[in-house]
C-alpha cells in the first residue's frame, strides 16, 4: 500500500446507534455537550482535553463521522443532520417535506469546502500540534461566520478578548506563547471537567481564538 492510500475506518454500529439516540432526543445539541454526552455513554475518545492537538483530534474525529452519517441517514431515510459546533441537530423524517428532502439531497451535491475538509481522513492523520494552533488562529470561526464577518468581530473584541484571558499588556506585546501560556492557566481554573463554569472556559476559548486570529492576520500583513 502506498503512502497515498488510507484505510477509512468503518463507523461503529454502536457508535452511529449512540450518536442517532442522543440527537434525537436532544433536538439540538453543541459540539461540546455531545462529546460530553458521548464519553458519558463509553465513548472515552471523544473526552475533551486542553492539548491543542488531542483537542482537535477529538473534534476532527466527531466532525469526520458526523459528515458521513449525514449523508448516509439521508440516504437511507433518517432524517437530516445539520452541522456546526454550536448546534448539531438531527431533523426526523416525519418534520420533513418533500421540498426539504429534495433540498438536503441537492445539498450533498454541491461543493462544500467545509464538509469536504472533515470528509478527508488524510488531514486527520496528517496534523500535527504546529497545524492545530495555526488551525485555531480563526479557522472554525471563519468557517462558522464567513471570513469578513469572522475577521471583524474579532477585531473589534480584540480588547474584550485580552480582558477575558487576564492579558494587560499592549497589543505591540501579544504574543501567540502568551495566548496561549494563558489560556492553559485559565484553563485549569475553568475547565467544566475540573469543577469549572462551562460558560466561562467557552468564554475564554473563544477569547483565544479572537486573539490568535488577530496574531496571524498581523503577521500576514506586517
């Protein structure tokens, strides 16, 4: 077998069977909740972890088989699954007309940058921890907002954002070491599995995503 060529691990029926119960029942779901929900049913690899790169294996893994299922529940007469980590949820066939059908199935047609991305299983191998910081500097929220709208919320929260993770340098001294030497503290402080506030610790991933973002675009333009 060449280096080109990946085997693509089948999805665990008890796995899909786990996934399609959860989001039925839960109507809508975040990404975080449903990973959660996950470990809770045996599925120890979906455990959220505060390394960058166990982080995003964990979420490139949930989003690769989530993808697949969409088109395989949709294809077999599941229900449609709508995809973005802050609401995945499972439509039931019964709340779907036939126009909606007609629509999904185009849908799957059509190129999707995003769908395509989670879909290549060669990226999931392939990523190492340099690629996921670089990932996090603002690439789930371009995906999520569009890239403009992304880019100039995130400006305009650059101060709130340095407030959130406790930075009071000047911008001249931000650092992606800081970012991220303070987000780990707050981290610990603030992650939900270590007693932490599940709203606070989404607080301060999404401040670090502002900032690293704001890093990345300054070093692109200097």
């Amino acid at each position: 077998m060449s280096n080109n060529q990946v085997t693509i691990p089948e999805i665990p029926t008890d796995l899909e069977a786990a996934l399609h119960e959860l989001l039925l029942e839960r109507g809508h779901i975040k990404e975080y909740d449903l990973m959660k929900a996950l470990v809770d049913a045996g599925f120890t690899e979906f455990t959220p972890d505060l390394d960058p790169l166990a982080m995003f294996q964990s979420h490139f893994l949930l989003f690769h088989l989530l993808y697949r299922l969409q088109a395989k529940w949709l294809r077999e007469g599941q229900g449609w699954l709508s995809i973005h980590t802050l609401a995945i949820e499972l439509t039931p066939p019964s709340a779907i007309s036939d126009q909606a059908w007609q629509n999904a199935q185009q849908a799957l047609t059509i190129e999707d940058g995003v769908r395509d991305y989670y879909l290549d299983y060669n990226e999931f191998l392939k990523t190492q921890e340099s690629d996921v910081i670089e990932l996090i500097a603002g690439f789930w929220r371009d995906f999520g907002q569009g890239a403009t709208t992304g880019r100039t919320a995130c400006q305009a929260e650059l101060s709130a954002a340095k407030r959130q993770l406790e930075i009071h340098d000047t911008t001249e001294s931000l650092t992606v070491t800081l970012v991220n030497r303070q987000y780990r503290k707050l981290s610990q402080r603030h992650h939900p599995d270590k007693g932490g506030d599940a709203q606070q610790f989404h607080a301060i991933s999404e401040a670090r995503e502002c900032l690293l973002a704001h890093l990345a675009r300054r070093s692109n333009n200097p």
